[in-house]
C-alpha cells in the first residue's frame, strides 16, 4: 500500500475515533440527537442523554412510549435516573427529541420534526455564546464558553428524587430558590410524585406527603449531626455540612470514595434509601431506609387500603374493595388506592323512611386512618355507629373508652399493627360497606374452602395436614354429632380439628385474655381431652388474609413435629372465616415478662437464665436441622419463648416461619420479624438462611445476661452508642483482666457462675457476626453451651465496631437496638 494512502487511513481512523468518544459539552451547533448519543462527564462517572425507563419488567404494563432526558451511573449497567429534565412533559413516541443550544443561549429540547421547544432551562443569560457541560460530580451547568466560572442555570437548583454528593438541599433566603427532593410518579413515569423531602426556613428538615403532612424531620443541627438523625456519625458515614446564616440554610455531604457509585434516593412510595452499586451482585445494595418500616410512610398504599409491613404485597384492599389500577400498583403508584365494590345505599332504597342498610365490618388492631372527627355526644359504641350511619359521607367510625371517631370522605393510612409494633397494638375500625359487600352475609354462600396449594411445600407431612384442614373448613355448616372433641379428625398426626363453639365454651367466650401474638389474641381455656380437663392456650387469628397466612404457617411447620422446646400444637379450629389453633398452656406466661415487666416479683436466678439459652438453642436447632425441612422462625425474641411450670422453654409463634426444603440453602421472603432482632441480611435485602435466627437469638442472650432490652435508654443516650449492651460484652472480652460480672442483672446480686457467663457472652458476640458464614450453626451453639466445645473469643462484631468509629467497616445507624448494615465491603 502506498505511503500516502497509509497516511490517509490513519487520519481517517483517528478522526472516525474522535467523532465517536463521548464528549461532556453541548455546545451550539453540537447536540445530542435521540437515544444513540450522550455526554459523559470527563471522570467517565456520569452520563447525560435520552432514555425511555424499562417497562419490560411489568405485567401490567405495554411498552412506555415517554422519553426523558436524565442523568445516570455511566458504569452500572443497570439504568437508575439520578436526575430528569422534562418529567412532566416527556417526549412522546413517534416524535423524536433533540438536545441543543438555543439562539438565546438556553439548554433547550426539541421535537427533531417540528423544532418546537418541550423543555427549555429558562435561565437569563447575558450572552448567547453558551455550553452545556456535565461535570465529574454529576451536576449539568449552562455556562459561558469564554468564562467557566460565568454560570446561568445548573442542574443542581433543580434536584429530582436524588441528593447528589455536593449538591445542596435547602433554601436560598434571598433568592427563594428551593432545592428539595421530589419522589418520581411512578418506576417509569418521571412527572414529580407526591413525597418531597427538604429543608424549611427553620433549619428542620422534612419528609412531607403532598405538601401537607409531615411523615419524619431532622430535629435541629446540634454540631454534628440533627438530634433526631444521630446516626449521622461514625467513621463509615460521608462528611456532612449544615450551614444556616442569613443567605441559606442548606445540608451537602462528600463522599470519602468519589470512585464509589452510592444511591441516595427518595422513593416513588415515599421511603428515602441510600444504596451502593456491587458488582458482585450487579444490582444495588440498599442499606439505609427511612423511615424504616414502608407502613410508616404516609398514604404509602392510598385510600381505602390496610399496610402491613410483614405481609407480601405490604398493601391490600379493605373489604369491599378492589384495587383501582393494577397497572399503576404494579408501578408502585398507589395515589388512588382502592375504589369500592358496590356504592353505599345512604337511604336510596325504595323504602327512604327506612334508613341505610349499609353495614359496618370490623378490623382490628390497625393504626387509625387520618383526619378523625370526634363526635362528644356519642356515649356508645352503638350511638357512635348511628352517627355514622345519619351521614352519607361517613365511611368508617371507631368506638374506645368513651370515645367515638368518625371518618368522612376516603380512608388513608391505615396500618395493621402487631404486639410488635412500637404504636401497640392498635385500634378498631368499622368499615362501612353497602350490604352486599357484608361478609356475614357473603359466609351464607357456598364456603369454596381454603386454597392450601402454596402452604403444602414438598412436604409429606404438611400436605397431609392441610388436607385435613380443607376437609375440616368445608364441613362449616354441618353439626358434628359428638359431644366430646377428641378423635373427631386426627388423621393420625396427633393434631385435633376442634369446633368453634366449643372452644368458644372452652374460653368462657374467650373472656380472660392472656395476651397478643401476631396477628392474633391468646386466651386461657380448659378442655376435655382423654377424659380429663386440661389447660390450653386458644390462639384466635384476626383478620381474614394475615389471619389465614399465619393459619397456614404455624399448622404446617409445628403442626407436624414435636420437640421439648418447641410448644405444643394441640388442634386446630376452620369454620368459615374462623380460624384458631390450640396450643398447651405455658403457666410462667414469656420470657420478657420475667425479664423486663416491674411488675414482675419474680427474678430469674442465672441457673434458670442459662436453662432457658441450652433449650432455645436446643429447639433451634431442631428446627434448623432435625426436621424434614429445615424451618426458619424468623422472630425469635422473648416474647415467643414462652415457659412452663419448670421454666423449661418452648418456642412459639410460627407465624413467620418460613419452611425450605432441604434442596436449597437460601430463601428470598419478605422482611420479617422483630426491629432489635433482626439480622442484616434483612436490612440489605439478601436472600436469608436459618443463620437469621442465629443472630435474634444472640440478641436474646444478651438480654439474658443483662435482664434489659438492649434497646433501652439506659445503654441509647445522647447519641452514646458506646454503652450500647452488646459493644460493652463485645470489648469486655478482649480486655486484659477484665471480668464479665459486672455486665450481668444486678437484680441477681452477683449470684452468676462467671464462667457460664463468659461462655455466653462469647457465643453471643459469636451469634451476631455481620457475616452469616462466622455465625456458628444452632448445633454448634448447644455444644459450646454444653460444655461438650469450646469457643473462642470472637472479634468484635464490625457493625458494633463500626459505629464508635472503630473499623471502616459496615453500619450505617443503630436504631432502637437494631444494628442497620451499610456496605459490605464484598467487591
């Protein structure tokens, strides 16, 4: 080939090569066209271009014909919007946007056919020489081309649903400039949602639902960090900067690693997170959600809906509702909530001197919906539903203590509480539905019987159960003809199908309560079993859809298998819409009564606390591995050990538990359980093994050691969490001549074998490794507990390290006890 054609390939190929590299500057004359270019900031981290959000995903959903110009992670493969300009008024499909610089020196979009304008930057600029360059930190700024410094508009000014690091949120004083997070509409639809989070004059930031109702807010800046926010601090945080003078009032941060890819979102339901990009997973890891519990969102799942941060989906229809658009749910736009399924009567029936023949459903221990109307003259609960019932727009009434509510118009933020629930254990509500939505009259039709086919698993066992059960469910309406319940239907497991009115004999019309259990109450009953009276617990399980999971999960995971640690499932009762189980009666009630309730005149010796952590971890480790299927409890605390007359523990409450065959090592659930308790994998939202009962029940022996939550005050002060319990077991161990006697009760007057202590202080800190994998297996825990192993003294768990600032490693806050993870460093 001759010279000079080598010369000009060259140059042809270098000036193909620089034609095609991505540039961060648009600058008059030089755009971007559709979806094929882009800008990428000089530091390859950020990318500027047009996108349509992937609808591929949804069933619901045909594909979106919007397109948005947005900022984005240049490096994550998986697209996540940082930033949009033109949410509210996208480029609709067939037409074809471009990106340029206006005659005026604005940014602006255009529709490529007609050049007309659909987002402009607006801004007031002094000349029309201008560039448009996305810099390293991700901000999009409109500036002179001769003078960088010269600035007309910045992408900055304008945040959407993510807090950039060295950006501002807050107020400019003087120019009344806002910055403020947005929640985006939807998962593809970029139009600004309901939810913003932002700082008022005042200095407080705040979460806020449709600009009138604040979910969360900061406190005031004490120096470091808000008082409301301690966790702020500690060595893995970023560095944060609060600045309030007579210009501004405005929170930045910087990360410590610029090369990190860390999400700090506000999302579409209201939840603010903070997230990292892990390439090993290829997907974000969130670590940080605030609120913690979805439900505690406001208005999270619309009008006309009960939350339940523990079930799958967390949203569900009241009764007499049906989901308004299940192609926006799916979007996790809930706006419009539920509508109902026949209108109320009000009076319009052919008689109107007879009055409305609408009916009130009942749903308990729920949080009350907002906007509640007191009614004084009501002095009954009767009284109080006829108020209701006297006005047309009256949807729903609740009756307590002399007091009546009543609620007009649609019924928002309704959550169903549990005995775990900070709020207690919630209120009544009665619903108001038009007769024929009554389910009373709705349990007169043909019972169709229970759909068992999820909760059979691959076990024998189970499915033969469930069956019972079934068989049990449709046989509502008949009368049995003998009087004494025992041998009615065992189907050989040694589990009785019991009928609801003898239980409700047995309970004395369930008249002296025990207590609570998830979504249910516990009442003490006497039945007549093999001709002799015996003390039982009857478990009534509330609410039609929680109460039948958790039927289904205690029947099908205790119902089959008997251990001496684990309570005993006697029966069973399925009538209608009925649904109880039966257990044995523990006469020293749980553990946390012993332990925490003053009014408790009982002090657990140390024997007894170390009887008790053997037997657990006995019932455990049953559980994990004794069994056909390895069973996950998922909420071991005090309040599911229950004991009896012996102080011989037994674990209750299995209406989390999670069955898994022994085919597979890892399940994906929803999270579950007990804030205080619960392992990180929970948190992160990583497929979960029984290793998260390892760590609640290392928890738990904290508390045994100590005869206090480890959430208390007592240890939480002032952001303090160097006197948090488990820290001060884990240092006290790789002190020098240091001795464990001091952390025990001081109820116990140093009466403590101090090597049982130390060895269960050393199989605590064990138990709540950050990594499931250093976590020692249930087995294992009854051999050191046994003296049959020894153990080592662990490492100081990272998370606890982490939050004094003495590792970089992984916690992102510590809240009521809980123990937050942040990154896992796993890359």
């Amino acid at each position: 080939m001759p010279l000079l054609h080598v010369v000009v390939l060259l140059g042809l190929l270098s000036l193909q090569a620089s034609c095609s590299a991505a540039t961060d500057t648009v600058s008059p004359g030089n755009g971007l066209v559709g979806s094929s270019s882009r800008l990428v900031s000089n530091n390859s981290k950020f990318a500027l271009g047009f996108f349509k959000p992937d609808s591929t995903p949804f069933r619901h959903t045909t594909s979106n014909p919007n397109t948005y110009l947005g900022i984005w992670f240049n490096k994550v493969p998986k697209l996540t919007p940082l930033w949009s300009a033109n949410g509210d008024s996208p480029v609709v499909d067939p037409s074809s946007p471009e990106l340029a610089i206006s005659g005026d020196g604005n940014l602006v979009i255009l529709d490529q056919a007609t050049k007309s304008v659909i987002w402009s930057t607006r801004a007031i600029t002094t000349t029309n020489d201008t560039v448009a360059v996305l810099l390293n930190d991700g901000n999009l700024v409109l500036r002179s081309s001769s003078n960088s410094s010269d600035v007309f508009w910045q992408s900055f000014d304008y945040p959407t649903d993510h807090f950039f690091a060295g950006a501002k949120i807050g107020w400019n004083k003087v120019t009344g400039l806002d910055r403020r997070l947005v929640s985006r509409k939807s998962l593809i639809d970029q139009a600004p949602g309901l939810y913003t989070l932002g700082f008022e004059r005042d200095g407080v930031g705040r979460l806020v639902w449709n600009s009138t109702v604040e979910i969360v807010s900061t406190g005031q800046w004490t120096g470091q960090y808000f008082s409301l926010v301690p966790e702020m601090i500690g060595a893995v945080m970023p560095t944060f900067k609060f600045v309030n003078n007579d210009q501004e009032v405005y929170l930045t941060y910087t990360l410590h690693n610029n090369t990190r890819m860390v999400l700090t979102k506000l999302g579409v339901s209201g939840q603010a997170f903070v997230g990292v990009w892990m390439d090993g997973l290829q997907d974000w890891l969130i670590h940080y959600r605030q609120p913690v519990h979805q439900c505690d969102t406001y208005a999270t799942c619309g009008p006309f809906t009960v939350c339940n941060d523990t079930a799958d989906p967390i949203c569900s229809c009241m009764k007499g509702f049906s989901i308004s658009s299940p192609k926006d749910w799916e979007l996790e736009d809930r706006r419009d909530g539920c509508m109902r399924n026949t209108p109320l009567d009000c009076g319009s029936g052919d008689d109107k001197t007879a009055g409305p023949t609408d009916k009130f459903y009942a749903v308990q221990r729920v949080r009350l919906p907002h906007g509640a109307e007191t009614v004084q003259a009501a002095t009954s609960g009767d009284h109080c539903s006829q108020v209701c019932l006297g006005s047309c727009s009256c949807t729903a009434y609740s009756y307590w203590e002399g007091g009546c509510s009543v609620w007009h118009g649609k019924l928002t933020n309704v959550k169903q509480q549990s005995d775990g629930s900070d709020d207690g254990n919630g209120e009544m509500l009665y619903i108001r539905l038009a007769a024929k939505d009554d389910p009373s009259a709705a349990r007169k039709k043909k019972n169709s019987g229970i759909d068992i086919g999820a909760a059979i698993g691959s076990s024998a066992a189970v499915f033969g159960l469930m069956v019972l059960a079934l068989i049990i469910c449709r046989r509502k309406g008949k009368r049995f003809a003998r009087s004494r319940i025992p041998g009615i239907a065992q189907g050989g497991i040694g589990v009785t199908a019991f009928r609801y009115a003898d239980l409700q004999r047995a309970t004395k019309n369930f008249s002296e309560k025990l207590g609570g259990g998830s979504f249910g109450s516990v009442f003490k009953g006497y039945l007549n079993l093999s001709d002799l009276f015996t003390l039982v617990a009857v478990k009534r399980l509330d609410g039609n859809h929680q109460g039948e999971k958790q039927f289904r999960a205690e029947v099908s995971s205790i119902g089959i298998i008997q251990h001496i640690n684990l309570v005993k499932l006697i029966g069973f009762c399925c009538e209608g819409d009925k649904r109880m189980l039966v257990y044995e009666y523990m006469p020293k009630h749980s553990l946390d009564v012993l332990l925490f309730k003053k009014a408790s005149d009982i002090v657990l010796a140390w024997n007894l606390r170390y009887q008790i952590a053997v037997g657990v971890a006995r019932g455990l480790a049953y559980l994990h591995t004794g069994c056909r299927d390895c069973i996950i409890h998922c909420d071991i605390k005090p309040e599911n050990i229950l004991l009896d007359a012996s102080f011989v523990p037994k674990i209750a409450d299995f209406g989390m538990a999670k069955v898994l065959g022994r085919e597979f090592s890892h399940v994906i659930t929803t999270m579950r359980g007990t804030i205080g308790y619960l392992a990180p994998e929970w948190i992160s939202g990583e497929a979960v093994t029984s290793k998260v009962d390892v760590y609640s029940y290392g928890m738990v022996l904290f508390e045994l050691i100590s005869g206090r939550r480890n959430s208390s005050q007592v240890y939480l002060e002032d952001g303090d969490y160097s006197e948090f319990f488990p820290l001060q077991v884990a240092r006290r161990l790789h002190q020098s001549g240091e001795t464990v006697g001091s952390l025990v009760d001081a109820n116990l007057h140093g009466k403590a074998d101090l090597g049982e202590v130390e060895r269960v202080c050393k199989v605590a800190c064990w138990c709540i490794q950050e990594s499931e994998l250093d976590r020692p297996a249930m087995a294992e825990v009854v051999q050191f507990l046994e003296g049959l192993s020894e153990v080592d003294v662990p490492s100081v768990p990272r998370l606890l390290n982490a939050i004094t600032g003495g590792s970089p490693a992984s916690v992102y806050y510590l809240d009521s006890g809980e123990l937050v993870l942040s990154d896992k460093q796993s890359e």
